[in-house]
C-alpha cells in the first residue's frame, strides 16, 4: 500500500487506513439502509402471485422515484411508441420486471450513491455500476443463467465504494487532514469488497449478490463455485471499457480466462460488444 501511495499524502493515508480497519474490525461502520422503496420492489417482484397493479401503485407512493422512473421509460434508450404519461403505461411498455429493476436502481441511487461535495466521482462510480449490472443482464441471457440475478449482483458488486467514501470523510474530518482524490481511491480499492458484503448481508438480498462482491476479483476462490462471480467479473471488465476505465480491444476481451470460464465463443462476445452502444444510452438515461 505504502508503494502505491507515495503520490499522495502517505501519512495521513495510512492514519485514515488504520482508523477505518478499527471501525470495520469493531463493526462500528455506519451501513446504510437499503431504500424501503427498494425493499419493497425486491419483495414484490420476486412474489409469483404479484401483479402489475401492485408494483405501478407501489412506485406511485414516491414521487420522487415515480418522477424519475418516468422520466428514464421515455428516453431514446426504452423507445416508447408513444410519450408514457402514467406509471400503469410504463408497466405495459416495459412489463413488471423491467419496470421493478428500473424503480429498484432509482431508489438505490438517491439512496446510496450521494456523498456531498464528491458528485463527479460518485457520478463515475454510478455510471459505471449501471454499466455492470446491464452487461451482467446481457451476459447472463447469452449463457442462460438467472438473468435477474446477474443484473442485481453486477449493480451492487462495488457498492462498498461510496460507504467506504463516506466513512474515509467523516475520519479524515475528526483527523483534521485532507486527501487528494488518489488517497480515497485508494482505500476505496482496498475496503470496498469487505464493506460491501456487509452492507447486502445487512440488507438481506440473496447470497449470491454477496458472493460476487466477494468473489468477481477472483470467481476461482469462491468456496461454492457458481456463474454469478463469473459473470460479474466479466461485467465489471466490459463496463470499465465501455467507460473508457479500460482500454481492451475486442481481441483482448475474448481472451480473458473468464469468458472460456463461462463457455462463451467468439459469436456470444461479438453480440456482448454489440450491446455497447445501447447499454451506454440506457446507463446515461438513468444517471440523474
């Protein structure tokens, strides 16, 4: 860590290092909530015997989410046939599934992805989970996995990210010391895997949301080996690149370990690459 960081502010650094493993190790990391919005989403969409009347209700109650939903149904990414002026339309236009994982990203964004004086980076950070759970959605549809569950698991895999920001500023402020952007990036980097398992255990979603943020680094070390860790370890790639985070060619991507891990073929990764252009207007619609 030491070598990584001798750009910045080593000291303060390490300080603000060392404060944050206490609170992680003495559980006293303040964790957010997940949105009741969200929670609700969550539960209503994995009922069976849900209706579409129930969700399109359910969203109504924010109208702040209602608002953005409706918004994000009529941009150029979803391509209404006609302007979607009520939330019983966006329900038919998009169906139950689409229409809950668009009101579950909204409330988790207004809910999680907001730190004060920080909105670029946490912009960049948004964008580019967006990015991760839409190609995970795409990813898992070409190797038919739980298309559902990939999307969730690729849209959560870094959201340690901003609770760790968040924990970093309020330590730097009882430290009295300012960190250039390189420090928080940093510990960012380091904690955000543990801190995000935390928070989805916290927020009881399913076991395998936890086991990609644990385990897309490295999808071999998970102890019950499945294809979500795998999936999302391929998202986050195709995502940073999308993002110009990375800058593979498409020779590159086809030859990571992961996509012969996941038994995709050369025609599975030309489709995948096909998909940037509409994954990156779906991901700018949503970006508040």
């Amino acid at each position: 860590m030491a070598e990584a960081l001798a750009s910045v502010e080593l000291e303060q650094v390490e300080h603000i290092h060392a404060a944050l493993v206490d609170r992680i190790t003495k559980d006293e990391l303040k964790l957010p909530l997940l949105p009741q919005v969200a929670t609700e989403v969550l539960n209503l969409t994995s009922d069976p015997d849900a209706d579409m009347a129930k969700l399109a209700t359910l969203i109504q109650q924010d109208q702040a989410i209602a608002g953005q939903v409706l918004k994000i149904a009529n941009s150029a990414a979803y391509a209404p046939r006609s302007p979607i002026v009520s939330m019983q339309q966006a329900v038919s236009w998009l169906g139950m599934k689409m229409l809950g994982e668009l009101a579950l990203t909204v409330s988790i964004e207004s809910g999680v992805f907001r730190v004060q004086g920080y909105e670029p980076e946490i912009t960049s950070l948004w964008r580019h989970a967006l990015a991760s759970g839409l190609y995970a959605k795409e990813i898992a549809r070409q190797g038919r996995h739980n298309v559902e569950g990939a999307f969730l698991s690729g849209l959560l895999h870094t959201i340690g990210k901003p609770v760790v920001l968040q924990a970093v500023l309020e330590i730097q402020q009882s430290l009295g010391v300012t960190l250039e952007w390189n420090g928080f990036s940093m510990l960012l980097e380091v904690h955000h895997v543990p801190v995000g398992a935390s928070v989805v255990e916290k927020w009881k979603l399913p076991p395998q949301v936890k086991e990609a943020i644990l385990y897309f680094r490295d999808y071999t070390q998970s102890p019950n080996p499945s294809p979500v860790a795998m999936v999302t370890c391929l998202a986050d790639c195709m995502a940073s690149n999308l993002l110009g985070l990375n800058s593979l060619d498409a020779a590159e991507l086809e030859s990571l370990p992961v996509v012969e891990a996941l038994n995709l073929y050369s025609d599975d990764m030309d489709d995948l690459q096909a998909q940037g252009e509409k994954i990156l207007q779906a991901v700018d619609a949503m970006v508040v």
